[in-house]
C-alpha cells in the first residue's frame, strides 16, 4: 500500500527542467512536503478545536433548564385553591 503523500513527493522529484538541478529540486519538493503537511496539521487542530466545543456544549446543556429546589408538595401548597 502506497502512501500518496509519498507518490506526490516523488512525482515532482521525478520532474525536471531542462536543467537538472538537485538544489532546486529539492528545495521545491521539501516546500510543497512542508504546505501539505502544515495544512494537515491546520485541519487536525481544527477537528479537536470543534470536538472540544461540543463536549462542552454537550456538558453545560444541562445547566441551561431552569432549575426548581421546591419539592412537588412545597408547589402544591403555595397555589391558592
């Protein structure tokens, strides 16, 4: 099984100008490596930023009800018959 980041960094090795330089190449394929490797990097962080975010909406749902401390009985008693 073949890595496709790899392939992509091996096809543009593969390509070369009229003029072979090693140098230039290189710098190019290490710059594309280091733009596909940062922008998977940039989405990762983004999918643990919005995984964070809904737990905490998960968790703090239950504090947006309204909560009662009176008993059943205690409401009861305060109505006017």
């Amino acid at each position: 099984m073949r890595d496709p980041f790899e392939e992509s960094l091996r096809d543009l090795l593969k390509t070369s100008s009229s003029v072979h330089d090693d140098d230039a190449t290189l710098g190019r394929v290490l710059k594309t490596a280091n733009r596909q490797v940062g922008a998977g990097d940039l989405f990762s962080l983004m999918g643990h930023w919005f995984s964070a975010l809904m737990i905490a909406l998960n968790n703090g749902s239950a504090h947006l009800a309204p909560v009662s401390r009176r008993t059943p009985a205690s409401r009861s008693a305060d109505k006017a018959d």
